[in-house]
C-alpha cells in the first residue's frame, strides 16, 4: 500500500496529480463548449467555462510554475534532456497564448446571455487548441520527461522539490 504521506512531498506524485485535474478540466472544457449552443445546457455549460477558466488561470498556471522553476532549472545541467526541456518550456508559452485567448472570449461574453452567435461559433475551435495542446504536453512530460527526470536526479530531489512546491503557495 502506498503512502500518501510521502506522496505530498514527492514532486513527481504531485505533478502526476496535477496532470490527471488538468485532463478532467480538459473534458469539461470540451463538453461545455458543445452544450453552450443548447439552450437546455447553456446555463450550466456557461458555469463550466468561468470554473475551467479558473482553475487553468491557478491551477495550471501553479502547474507552469512548479515545472518552470523547480523542475527545469534542476534539469539545466542534464545535457540529454536540453532539448526535451526546451520544447515543453515552448509548449508552456503555446499553453499560455491559448489560454489567454480563451480567457478573453469568455470575459466578453455578455453577462446575461453567454456568447454571440460568433463567439459561439469560434468557442469549440479555441477549446480544441487548448486540449490538444495541453494533452500532447501531458502524454510527454508522463511517458518521457518525468522518468527521464526521475533517473536523473539525485536521490531526495522529488521531496525537495516537493517542498519546495508546498512553499510556493503558502
């Protein structure tokens, strides 16, 4: 049986937590962005996207951070994962410029009636860009970069980033 205890201080259990909330993100985005052109779902659909704009405007963005400044900056002296480093520091930029145009859709939308019959049209297409972004990004860091990271630091690293983590949002 595994510790949960430790679980909180192992950088790796955390970011693995963390991806697994942005995928059930993800999956609402998309449904709220079908269910806003019904009437019948519109209310709720609209609801969804203000929760996912901001847990992706915290959350994931507390994410971005922990990877950016805990995680990358020990990975500078691996010579093999340079390149693997900078493209997900690349994608996080991609993240960020779909996020904002997202964002930006949705603090337009009127506050009685959700989109216009553009805006609507256009929602599914941004919500899209930002799912496939961030799932690329996930199945990556998952399979490639996070193992890769494991082995390559030293042992205790996962509970000093972890801490170091905690410290962040305090």
């Amino acid at each position: 049986m595994r510790d949960d205890r430790s679980d909180e201080t192992d950088a790796f259990a955390r970011f693995d937590r963390t991806h697994r909330r942005i995928e059930e993100w993800l999956g609402v985005l998309e449904q709220a962005a079908v269910d806003v052109a019904n009437p019948e779902r519109r209310y709720d659909a609209l609801n969804d996207l203000l929760d996912a704009i901001g847990f992706f405007g915290r959350g994931a963005k507390r994410h971005h951070d922990d990877e950016e400044q805990t995680l990358f900056p020990r990975l500078a002296g691996v010579a093999e994962l340079a390149p693997l480093v900078a493209a997900l520091h690349a994608e996080h930029v991609e993240h960020q410029a779909a996020f904002d145009a997202l964002r930006q859709m949705v603090d337009s939308f009127n506050p009685d009636e959700g989109p216009s019959r553009a805006d609507e049209a256009r929602l599914p297409g941004l919500v899209a860009r930002l799912v496939s972004l961030y799932r690329s990004h996930i199945q990556r860091e998952d399979a490639e970069l996070f193992p890769a990271a494991r082995a390559a630091l030293p042992v205790g690293a996962a509970e000093e980033m972890g801490r170091e983590m905690i410290a962040r949002r305090r």
